[in-house]
C-alpha cells in the first residue's frame, strides 16, 4: 500500500496513474505464469526439449542406427548410459534423437488437428444454424469412434509411416478443437461490437479474421499446449501396436515396443523410452494447466 | 520453487525404485543363465494349463486353417496317419497303407476295437463318411483343396477303406497325415452338422468338456483311450494368451505348465528359473526374404546372389532370432521330407560387391522390403536393412498390417504390375512334404499371386517339371531324386535371400514330460505326464 | 447505560496481495444495543461489507485477514475465538442475510432441507421438530403454504419469496444480530418495502439486534436507529438517524444524501459525488476523501483527521469539525452551501 | 418422464441406422480380403474362392449390405467371418470381461478422483493440492501400456503377488483394472479439482458457512453435490470409452475383452463381427448419455424433462 503524499486533487490523480504499474496483457499473463511454479519449470523443461529436438541428433554420444552385434542389450553403464538395444545401439543416443521425432509428431499433428478444428469451429459459430449442426455432429461421430479403429483404417488406408501416423493423429484433435473454438466463437460473437461491425457492413470473412478469431486465441493456445501430450501418447500407442514410425527411426513408441520382448531380460530398453515419453507428456501438461490458469480471466485471485 | 523440486524428486524416486524392483530380476535372468536353480517345480493334481498365443477358431479339423487349432484337435481326434516328433509319417488309426505306383490309389487297414467318444466304433464306414466330407466341394470347408483330388472312398471292409485319386499325388500319405485328415464321430457329424466345430468327438486321449473364448478350452482324459496306459494327466486347459510377456509370466508364477511359443527373446531369461525349462527343437519353418525376379534389377541372378552373400547369417541367428535356429541351407528345413542340403552362401561383403558390380548395380540402390507389423517380423526386417546398407542398398522398411499386406500382396492381378520388391516372410509346410515346402512358393506361374505365394515371382521351367515329377509318382526313391534336383536349381537361381529354419520353442515347468511341440509347431500332448 | 450486543473496536481487516497489504476496513467501531438497528452505508469499496463477513470471520476464502480490534459480542472477543467455537455462533447467534437472494440458496437442496439444516445443527432439534419449526418459520415470513413450499427447490420461488426463506433461515435459531448484508438491493421496489417491514417486525417481537449494511439512504432512513457512514475503509461519521439527515457534518455524507432523489422536489440534474472511490491500494496520506471533497483544504492531504465527537451522539472523522490551528469559522460556513 | 425416455429411445433408431452405413463403408474401405485372410496363408486360390463363396463375398457390396440390414433387423447380427460363430455370441462372450474390468476400474477411479479433486479444491494452492494435481498430471500423462508393463514386471515376475494376466480371480483386476483406470481418475480429480473450486466461491457456499456448518459439511454436502454435475457428464463419458473395451491394455493384460476382439478382427477384415462391435459401442455410448441425463436430472433440480 502506498500512501500518496500530494497536495491537490491533480497531483493526487497524476500520482496514482503514475503508481499504477502499466500492465501489458502479456505482463499480466507473465506475472499470472510465474507463480504456477511446475508451469514455470515445465516451460524450461519444454525450451529445453525443443533444443534437444533441434541438437539432439548432433550430439548424440553413437551413431543411433550403427549397430554393434557384439553388444547388444547390455545394462546401463558408464560407456552406455542407458544400455544397448537388441542391435547393440546405445539407447541414450536414440533416446535423445528420439526427441526430434516425438516433439515433430506431436507438434504437427496437433497443429493440423488445431488448424482443421479451428476453421471448422469458427464456421460452425460463426454461421450456425445448419452448417453448425453438421459439422457438430459430424464432430459428434468423429468423438465416438473408437480411436484405435480410426487409425488401423487410417493407416491401412494411406499406408505405414510416421507422416500418416500424424495425420492419423490429427484427426482425433479435430473435433475436440472444433468444439472449444465453437464456444468461444459463440461467446465473441454475442458480444455487442461485433454486432455493430456486422451492421456496419463488414464481410463475414473480416469479421471472423480482425474480430472472432483473435478472441478465440486464448483458448486455442491452452488446448493446443494440453492436446500435444496426449498426440504423443497417441502416437507412442500406435507404434506400440506396430502402426507408427518405420524402423530405423527411434520414435520413443516403437522403441518401447520393440522393447517389450526383451522385459525381463533387459528392462532397460524399455523403462528409457517409456520414461522419456512420460516426462515429456507431463511437461506438455503441466505446461498446459499453467497457461490455461494464467490466461483464463475466470481465474483470479 | 522449493515445493516443486521435492515433486520432481520424489518422482524421481519412485521411478528409480521401480527401475530397480525391475533390474533385480534382470539379474536373477544372468545367474540363471550360468547353472539354473536345478529346483524341480512341484505339482499338484493331475491338471494341466498350457497357454497358447491365440485364440482357437475351430475345433472341425476339417474346416482349420491354422497349426494352433489343429495342436487342440489333435488331443481329441486322430488321423489315419499321424507325424512323429521329427514330422516321420507314423500310423495311427490306421495300421498299414499300401500306395499304388502312380500315387492314385491308396488303400489303409485299420485299427480294431477303437471306439469314439460317443461310444460310436470306428471303422471303415467312419472314414468314408469323413473324407466324404472333405472331398465334397459343396461343403465349404477350408481343407477341401487338400482333398479335392480324392475321386473315390470305398468301403473294402469293415476295416479296410481304399481312395482313389483323381490324378497322381505323390505327397498323398502326408496329405494322409496332416492334421486336416482328422476323424469325426460320424454321429457327431450327423447330429451337430456344420456346429460340430463346436462339439468334437474323435477319438483321441482327451474328451471335449468346454470351450469358450474367454476362458479357452477345457479336455478331460478319455478313459478309454485305445493306447493302453495312456493319457496320463486328467485334464487339460489351453488358455489364449497373446502377450508374450504375460504367457511367461504365467508359466514363471506356475498359472501355467506349458506354453507356447517362447518368444527367442525370453529363452535365455527365463530357461532353468523358477523350474522352467525351455524346449528348443528344430522346426520345418522357414524364414527368407523374397525377390521379385520380375523386377529391376532382382531379374539379375548376380544381384540376388549378391544379396545372400552380403547378409550374415550368424549374426541374423544371433540378434533376430536370439540363437534360436538354424541357418537356412535349402529351400525347405532338414525336417521335411526329401530336403537336401545345399552349400551356403557364406558371409562375404567383397564378393557381394563384386556381384553387384558386374551386375551393374551402383551404390545408393533404393529398395522397399515389406513384412508384417509384428515386433519379430520388424526386428528381422530392422537387421536386414542395416546389413544391406553395408553394400550400398537403402531399404525402406515397410511394416504392414496383415489385412493391408495380404491385400497388398495379392491383389495383384498381373504378375508385370507387382509393386513388390523385398519381402520378409516365413513358411511352414504343413504336410511336412517337400511338394507344399517348393510348389507354393516357388512352383512357377501357377504359384503367382493371387493364386499361392510365389512373391519372388519365381518361375523356371526345369523346376516346374520337376516339381510335377515328384507328384506324379508314390516312389520313394524318384521323388527324392526329383526334390533333391529341385532344391539345387532354387538354391542357385537364388530367388530368395535363404536365412533361417526356425526352433520350436516351448516354456514347461520341469515336472511336465511327454508334452513337445511338433517340427511343424503343432502341440502333441498326447503322452503327457507329471513327475 | 444498557447492554450492548455488539461491540466492534477498531476493527482492522487486511488484505494481502502481491503488490502488498491494503487496509480494507481501517480502525472501525461501532456499539449495537439489543433491538437496535444500526445502519452502515457507504459506497461499494468503501468497507462496509467486509466488515460483515469480519464480526462472522466469514474471511476464510478472501485473502483478508482481521488484523487487529476486538469484535465482542456479548462480552466475548470473536476474534479469538476458535473455527468450532465460532461455528456455533453462527447461524445461531448471529445470523446473516445476504445480498442476492437468486444465488444465495443452494439449488440441488428443497427449501426444506436447508432450513431444517441449521435448526438441526444449533437446536439440537429432532428431524421431525426441525421440520415443524421451519414451516412456523416460513409462516412467520409471510409464506402462504410453507408445507408445500418447504418440498420446493429454490429455482421454483420467486426472489423476493427466496429472500423471505432467507429470513426465516437466519431467523430460525433466534439469533440475537442479525446482519443483513444488503437484503434489498436485489429486489423489486416493491417486494423491498415488504421485506423491510418484514425484518422490522420480526426483530422487535425478538428483540434483535440489525446490522444493516447498505448504500441506500432511504432504507436507512425507514429502519434504522443509528448510522455510521464509511468511505475508504474508515468510518466517517456515526449519529443517531435523524442528526444524519438533518445534520449532517461530513461532505460525504452530504454528498451522499443530496444524490438521493428527494420526492416534490424539481431536480434538473441528479447530484453524485464527482470522483471515484479511491483505489485501496493508493489512498491518499491525508484524508481519504479529499481527492473528492468541495472543501479540501491544505491539511486534508497532509494528515488524516481523527474520529472526533462533535456532540455526544454524533461524530465525525473531519478537519472541518476539529480544532485545527487554523481559522475554522469560514470553514464551516462554506460546509453549509 | 416416461415420454421424455420414449422420444430418447425413439432417436436411437435413426443414430444406429447411420452408424451401421458409416461402419459399414469404412470397413469395406480398409483395403483387405477377409476371404484370403480367414483362408490362411497356404491357401489355395480356390481354397479363398470357396471360402469367398462361403462367406457371402462374392455378392456385390451393395447386396451385401442389404441382407446385413435386413438381418439386423431381425435382430440377427450375422456370422463371424473368422470362426463362424454368431456375431451375438462372440460380442456376449467378451462384454461381460470387459464390462466388469471397466465397473472395477470406474469404481476405484472415480472414487480416488473425488478424493483427490475434493482435497485439492479445498486446500487449494498447499502442498495438498500440488500433490494431488501433480498425481493426476502425472497419471494423464503415463503411457497407460508401459505402465501395465511396468506393474507385471513389478507385482507378477519380480514379486509373484498378482497374476499377470488373463481372468481367473479377484486378483486378476487388481492390474489392468488400476491400469486402466490411472487416467480415469486423473481426469475425474482434475475436473473435481476445477468445478469444485468454482461451486466454492458460490453464494450459497456462503450462507452455508454463515449458518455454522462445518467445512467438512460445506464440502460434500453442499459443494461437492453440486460440483458433481459436471463430473458426472464427464465420468459417464469415460465409462462409454472403457466399455468399448480398450485394445492396448487388454492386449498387455490378455483380458479376453472387446477390445482385444476387435483388434483380432480387424486384423481379419471380419465384417461382420466389426460392424457388430460398432454397432454395441454406438447403443452403449447413446444409452450411457441417457443415464448420464436423467443423473443429472437427479443432482440438478432445475432440470425438468420434457
């Protein structure tokens, strides 16, 4: 509490504006942000995962696809930190190059899934009526299909490899999207000045781009943040099921389902990958409560 | 700040406790590997469980396409014929059989005094109500083809049945021995019809009692049962169980007394712990990786050499297969009949280069290697890659889904049109013959896809001809001349990269004796007993 | 002198936050005789409902915190009694009735059910005896059919029906104050009068002592014996009701009572105070109203005045009624207008 | 109320319809030859053309479909291509597996959920709440099949205490049915956490704290009853995605559930048997939100049906 020493009503109003800190949205979003404290580590744990992505391969201490058939599945040790696969690669360095794939798969997915999701939500708001029913209820159908279904036919359909894989991936998001940008498109769009732009004569296509989408951003990025983790469970899952990445790509999934053969001889195949997939899931989720607390205005304090 | 970094080590914590609860037993695994605890397991009852990877489709031998349904049905119905452990044709129902010369008539003297389960006896009416069956192209049954040739069953006498053949077949007596020639209670087949997968009747040691999807199938001893002394257990559950992991674990906390397949992987982990014992024994499974000899520049003889010189077998054994086989030295496995060794093509990078060279072919070769999605069929295929790479060749491993690859694979209509190239795959000839060892896979255009499985698009005229030879004649000694010439020419025109004959791999607890897995994978659980 | 029944002195509540503490209720008191009505009133922000939920330590989920002064209600110090201690006052000794009646019962529970909840809990009632007594209480309120009414959900009766079961809720237990944390403000203009006269003639069978805490100078004037009048936290000035209309002394206050509307009146322009409440977290050092008061003067800004009689029944918190150093006579006179 | 389930009942009619053309276009699309594929591998051509005969597949796909519906409707859902068992039996073979696994996981989980949620909402911002949030993140965020293989390691190979697989006793859901229900009651704590936490700052929270009730009372008796809307939308959406039998930790666990029938024929390309699991699947989830209405109707009172 500041206690103002002025003299007139001026300077008393000059001072208080003064000592009201200029608080940009983003300030305010920072300062929200900083105290979720996991959020906050998470973020640098997902900085830090990104820069994996991008050096990782660079770094590795082996070669992750030179295989070495006098040492294979060896513990973990001090020249192989995380021990050796079934062809004697070192498990750390797929791991680490790994990243790449698993953050591409998930980033692209969900970024297709959040773009598809998007335009058919605001669609759905913005002109309702009919147009908003069927693509509901196509979303609705989309919802109740067994995922799992969804991706054999997908894949089945264009074939094996981690680019269908994504795009198997992105269709699960599309309609979760669709539904969040809905509503939040449904709640701009009552609000009055869109109204007024509207009656003005605006083109529908200015009024979703300067005035509808820019208010739905809140919510995607939260969504997108969240939904990122769960693509890359997803996408673990189906290589799990032999219908992901193609070998001899270290996509953490595959390497845990190869892995698996091998459980109670070489546990360590196994744990790495299942370990990497989960602190990085949990960072994205983490990561994602944390936004959705500092940027949802229901949220105070 | 503080808080969160307790989280995170507290997690930590938890993480490396389950690491260590699950590194321990990687350790019992290595102790175990260099004496075993030697400790039998103890049993009690006369109760078996055996855990198999799938579930049965049917219990009608007739109408079973898959060795894991024919392992069940062989405990309750028998054949004619039937194989010994090394896949010899030993008789079984039958007594004796004589063949006529040009393999078209067969006539078998059966056994007396045997009864079904139903109390119908068996005899030759029996057999000729079954194999009736069988040969009626209106039945719909899965192993008609096997039988379509069969022109004629004739009733001699009471006990003696004589078949006539369409054709010559000379692989008859095996086609006699396969499991699809199993004997149905003609009563049961009168009564239950096309549901009598559902209710066997045979003849076998074990009698039907329950089958159901979710809890498998239950048999009881027949108590009597022909062969005097025998079954020695009381009864049997076969129970499905698809994750490997999760059948050895049952075997190892002695839910389970016999299981099978023993994933390669496990073999060493699990052999002599906990009084379990693995069975390792040769099988007539194959595996290879098939060449489209239509296509560029697998056409050239040299480049298909050159592929088998440039993947070591040793190593194939040693990673993919975790030792457990043998490396492939025909087109078919010792255990099939009339195989003939052929000399291998030893590991050799240089001369595989050379090849390659004068085939013209220059570093930087693309190629697409096709196979299942499971994680042995990908591990196989991950290994060939990386050796192929050491010669040049860049493959593209393509794991499918068995619905898209089968599809794949024969909706071909066109043999030109085959987008094929490399193929991993493996076969088991289930006659235990050499004729459904060859012909199939590479008996020439007959074999193309859609019509059978010659992938490599294999087709050589001296082959084919000697092929039909083997067919044409029940003479011991001319088909073994035929196949052998056979196996010769297919070793050197090399329409496959040859690389191993599978084991047989069986998990038991120590205590369980006369339960063993056939060369072909079937079960046999006939002679089984507890220690 | 009589008995009072509540007793606040110098009551300071406190909030925290990350940009520091403000002082939500600064220094207040205030004496509640039995069958008394005091009324509080000020601006929203100015305190007044926070001081409420402060005598029921109804804090809990604000980040606010009594952080000095007693609040003795019949001799005893609220402030240091514990949780338990103090969950049998409430509801019990003193009850509370709030501000929006839509939202203030619970909508999955029959009216029933959360009458009977409180007089099972204070009264130690049988589920049987609890039930008659919330239905005497409903009648009591002015509800026809309260056995049917008592099997009703809140989302079935109207508001002013809803504040009527929130009377008889907080009425139930014979509760000796009742604090009515603006009951009106939500209501038609008609259902207000009723409900006044409702509290008004329930109270005096009783004996209760009100609380009634409002920014509404027209429901002071019709139910209250005394006022206290708060702005920024701090009470301004306090006097029987009838001194404040005729008299008042703090510019607020007259600001206050000539925004009101006065009835045969010819207004050409409604009159409001010019201004805004000042925001908590940067009052001025001086007197807190001064950015908005007519007659700010050089000290208003320098020093807070302090809460001073100005006749035995009437105080006031201005430097326009103090003995200040200074020539005071022409200040006065330029209060009068 | 009996009207309101008449015309609920009523819609199911034209959904299923519509789900059964959907299902029945999208399996034919998945390029593959359930007649090959149940003949086996060393198959003849005319072994799969007898078996394509068989099996009805020779006919064109439009005749196919008709004879499928027209079946249907008889209530017959055809033969499985597979095992030429009643598509009715093998579904009611594998529902009451997977149904109970689900009941058994839902239960633990919901309840842990609650527990989890509750405390977290009401010590919000302590240690309490950070641990029940970071357990729920972390259990949303297992690979739930590595989890699975993580715990038969554990608690069947390493420790002997459980079986790892299969149905045989009580013990044989301690497993899947935790696995199962990890993320379950990760979801059902976060979503607990975050309605409670809004019914809290309630009116009525209020005047139930100013009417001397204690908090454990306020809590569950007043916050939780009224938090609980939401969730239980969300929980009855949980138990339709779990009753469809999930793939992966029935195929980890070997439960002889729906899943794993599904993911079998799949792998065959068994029509009718796929488009019979849909089909249960669209019936379950339809009647699963109609039980989810009327609790609604049950914890919310201003719901009326009309």
């Amino acid at each position: 509490m500041v206690d103002l020493k002025v003299s007139n009503k001026e300077a008393y109003y000059q001072q208080t504006l003064e000592n009201t800190p200029s608080k940009t949205p983003f300030a305010e979003f920072w300062r929200k942000f900083k105290k979720q404290k996991l959020a906050f580590v998470s973020f640098f744990f997902v900085v830090f995962l990104i820069l994996m992505a991008f050096i990782g391969p660079f770094i590795t201490p082996y070669d992750i696809t030179e295989p070495d058939y006098e040492n294979v599945l060896s513990g973990p040790s001090a020249k192989h930190w995380a021990g050796t696969d079934a062809y004697g690669r070192d498990i750390f360095s797929r791991v680490l190059a790994g990243t790449q794939i698993s953050l591409y798969v998930g980033l692209t997915s969900v970024l297709l899934g959040a773009i598809g999701g998007t335009f058919l939500g605001i669609v759905a708001g913005y002109y309702g009526k009919r147009i908003d029913s069927l693509i509901m209820r196509m979303c609705d159908v989309l919802l109740a299909f067994p995922g799992i279904l969804l991706a054999i036919g997908i894949i089945a359909i264009l074939g094996p490899g981690l680019g269908n894989v994504i795009i198997a991936v992105a269709i699960f998001s599309v309609p979760m999207f669709a539904r969040i940008v809905r509503s939040s498109t449904l709640a701009v769009k009552s609000t009055l000045y869109i109204e007024a732009t509207k009656s003005i004569g605006t083109r529908p296509k200015r009024i979703i781009w300067k005035h509808i989408f820019p208010g739905t951003v809140s919510s995607i990025i939260v969504y997108f943040t969240m939904r990122i983790g769960s693509a890359i469970l997803t996408a673990a899952s189906l290589s799990f099921l032999g219908l992901g990445a193609q070998p001899p790509s270290p996509e953490w999934g595959a390497m845990l389902s190869g892995g698996r053969d091998y459980l109670n001889i070489a546990p360590h195949v196994t744990i790495f990958p299942g370990i990497a997939i989960f602190v990085t899931v949990l960072a994205f989720n983490l990561l994602g409560d944390g936004l959705r607390d500092a940027l949802d205005p229901k949220i105070k304090e | 700040m503080k808080k969160t970094v307790g989280w995170l080590s507290a997690l930590a914590m938890v993480l490396v406790l389950m690491l260590a609860g699950c590194s321990d037993s990687g350790k019992e695994g290595s102790t175990a590997e260099k004496g075993g605890d030697g400790k039998k397991a103890v049993k009690e009852g006369k109760d078996l469980t055996i855990a198999v990877a799938d579930n049965f489709t049917t219990l009608d031998p007739h109408d079973t396409n898959d060795t894991l349904s024919n392992s069940a049905e062989k405990t309750m119905m028998e054949g004619l014929l039937g194989f010994d452990e090394k896949m010899n044709v030993v008789p079984l129902l039958a007594e004796e059989y004589e063949a006529s010369d040009d393999a078209t008539e067969f006539t078998f003297k059966l056994r007396e005094g045997v009864k079904f389960h139903d109390g119908t006896p068996f005899n030759a009416e029996a057999v000729k109500v079954n194999f009736d069956r069988l040969a009626d192209p209106d039945s719909g049954l899965k192993r008609h083809s096997l039988f379509a040739l069969i022109q004629s069953t004739e009733v001699l006498s009471d006990y003696e049945v004589k078949f006539t053949l369409s054709e010559p077949f000379g692989a008859m007596i095996n086609t006699f021995a396969h499991p699809a020639a199993l004997i149905h209670s003609p009563k049961a087949l009168e009564e239950y019809g096309k549901d009598v997968g559902k209710h066997p009747v045979g003849t076998g040691p074990f009698k039907f009692v329950e089958w159901k999807p979710s809890e498998g199938l239950k048999i009881e001893k027949n108590p009597d049962y022909w062969k005097k002394g025998y079954p020695k257990v009381d009864a049997i559950t076969f129970k499905p169980v698809s994750e490997n992991g999760s059948r050895i674990a049952m075997l190892q906390t002695g839910e389970a007394d016999f299981i099978y397949p023993v994933p390669t992987e496990q073999v060493e982990g699990v052999n002599g712990k906990n009084g379990v014992e693995v069975d390792s024994e040769p099988s007539i499974v194959v595996r290879y990786m098939a060449m489209n000899t239509m296509k560029e520049p697998y056409n050239d003889v040299k480049v298909r050499q050159a592929l088998n010189y440039a993947i070591n077998k040793d190593a194939f054994l040693k990673v993919v297969m975790n030792g457990q086989g043998e490396k492939l030295d025909s087109v078919i496995a010792p255990d099939v009949q009339f195989y003939s060794q052929q000399e291998l093509y030893e590991f050799d990078l240089e001369k595989a280069k050379e090849l390659l060279k004068e085939a013209g072919v220059k570093e930087g070769l693309k190629a697409k290697l096709w196979g299942g999605n499971s994680s042995s069929t990908v591990k196989a295929m991950e290994f060939l890659q990386q050796q192929l790479a050491a010669v040049g060749i860049t493959v593209e491993v393509v794991p499918m889904e068995s619905g898209t690859l089968s599809d794949k694979i024969w909706s071909v209509q066109n043999p030109e049109d085959a987008e094929l190239e490399l193929y991993y795959g493996g076969w088991s000839p289930s006659t235990g013959d050499a004729d459904w060892g060859i012909r199939p896979l590479v008996g020439g255009k007959e074999a193309f896809p859609p019509n059978s499985y010659n992938v490599s698009y294999y087709d050589n005229e001296e082959v084919n001809k000697l092929i039909s030879a083997g067919l044409q004649t029940a003479d011991e000694n001319a088909r073994a001349d035929a196949y052998e010439k056979a196996q010769k020419l297919i070793w050197d025109d090399a329409p496959w990269v040859f690389l191993s004959a599978d084991n047989t791999l069986a998990g038991k607890k120590n205590y369980l004796k006369g339960v063993y897995l056939l060369p072909d994978g079937s079960l046999s659980v006939s002679e089984a007993e507890i220690e | 002198m009589e008995e009072k029944v509540l007793q606040v002195r110098n009551l300071q509540t406190h909030f925290t936050s990350d940009s520091g503490t403000v002082k939500a209720v600064d220094g207040v008191s205030f004496e509640v005789g039995k069958g008394e009505t005091l009324g509080i009133v000020g601006e929203s922000g100015s305190g007044k409902s926070v001081t409420s939920l402060s005598i029921m330590r109804l804090l809990k989920d604000t980040p606010g915190k009594i952080a000095g002064g007693e609040i003795l209600y019949e001799g005893t110090d609220l402030t240091t009694l514990s949780e338990r201690e103090m969950r049998k006052i409430r509801g019990n000794d003193i009850a509370m009735i709030f501000q929006e009646p839509m939202t203030s019962l619970n909508p999955v529970y029959k009216i029933g059910r959360q009458l009977e909840e409180s007089i099972i809990l204070h009264m130690k009632a049988s589920k049987k005896a609890a039930r008659e007594r919330s239905v005497q209480m409903l009648k009591a309120v002015g509800i026809s059919r309260p056995e049917k009414i008592v099997h009703e959900f809140p989302h079935q009766l109207s508001g002013g029906m809803r504040q009527r079961v929130m009377i008889a809720m907080a009425m139930a237990c014979n509760p000796k104050v009742l604090i009515a944390d603006e009951p009106t403000t939500a209501l038609d203009v008609t259902i207000q009068a009723q409900i006044l006269e409702l509290m008004k003639s329930l109270t005096t069978t009783t004996d209760t002592a009100i609380l009634l805490i409002t920014h509404d100078l027209g429901v002071v004037a019709e139910m209250c014996d005394r006022v206290v009048v708060m702005y920024g936290g701090r009470a301004v000035e306090e006097s029987d009701v009838v001194s404040i209309f005729t008299n008042p002394k703090h510019p607020y206050t007259q600001g206050l009572l000539e925004s009101i509307p006065k009835i045969g009146e010819r207004v050409d322009r409604l009159q409001s105070i010019p201004g805004n409440v000042p925001i908590p977290s940067h009052m001025p050092m001086g007197c807190k109203f001064a950015p908005r008061c007519p007659h700010a003067m050089d000290i208003c800004w320098e020093k807070e005045p302090s809460f001073d009689k100005v006749t035995t029944n009437h105080s006031v918190r201005c430097w326009l009624h103090e003995e200040v150093p200074q020539d005071e006579s022409d200040l006065v006179g330029s209060s009068e207008r | 109320m009996l009207r309101f389930l008449g015309k609920r009942l009523l819609q199911v009619i034209p959904i299923l319809i519509l789900v059964s053309i959907f299902i029945f276009l999208f399996v034919h699309m998945i390029p593959g030859d359930p007649a090959r594929l149940v003949a086996g591998e060393d198959a003849t051509i005319e072994d799969v053309e007898l078996v394509r005969k068989e099996l009805g597949l020779d006919k064109p796909i439009t005749e196919q479909y008709v004879t499928y519906m027209k079946n249907l409707f008889r209530g017959d859902f055809g033969t499985s291509l597979k095992t030429n068992r009643s598509v009715s039996y093998e579904i009611g073979e594998r529902f009451m597996p997977t149904f109970w696994l689900t009941v058994w996981s839902m239960l633990w989980a919901v309840a842990a959920g609650l527990l989890i949620g509750v405390i977290s909402a009401t010590k919000r911002n302590k240690w309490q709440d950070y641990l029940g949030m970071f357990g729920a993140v972390s259990g949303l965020s297992l690979p739930s099949f590595w989890l699975g293989l993580m715990l038969i390691q554990l608690f069947a190979v390493t420790l002997g205490w459980l079986p790892s697989g299969g149905m045989d006793s009580w013990k044989s859901y301690i497993l899947p049915a935790f696995t199962l229900g990890t993320g379950v009651a990760a979801v059902v704590a976060r979503f607990t956490r975050s309605s409670l936490m809004d019914v809290l700052k309630e009116d009525y929270i209020r005047t139930g704290r100013s009417k001397g009730l204690n908090e454990r009372r306020i809590t569950w008796g007043h916050g939780l009853r009224n938090a609980m809307i939401p969730v239980v939308t969300m929980t009855g959406l949980q138990f339709g995605f779990l009753l469809g039998g999930s793939v992966v930790i029935e195929s980890v666990f070997s439960w002889p559930g729906l899943g794993k029938l599904l993911i079998d024929s799949v792998a065959y390309r068994d029509y009718p048997v796929i488009q019979g699991e849909m089909l249960i699947f669209a019936l379950e989830f339809i009647l699963i939100n109609l039980v989810v209405d009327l609790l609604y109707g049950i914890l919310n009172p201003q719901i009326r049906y009309e």
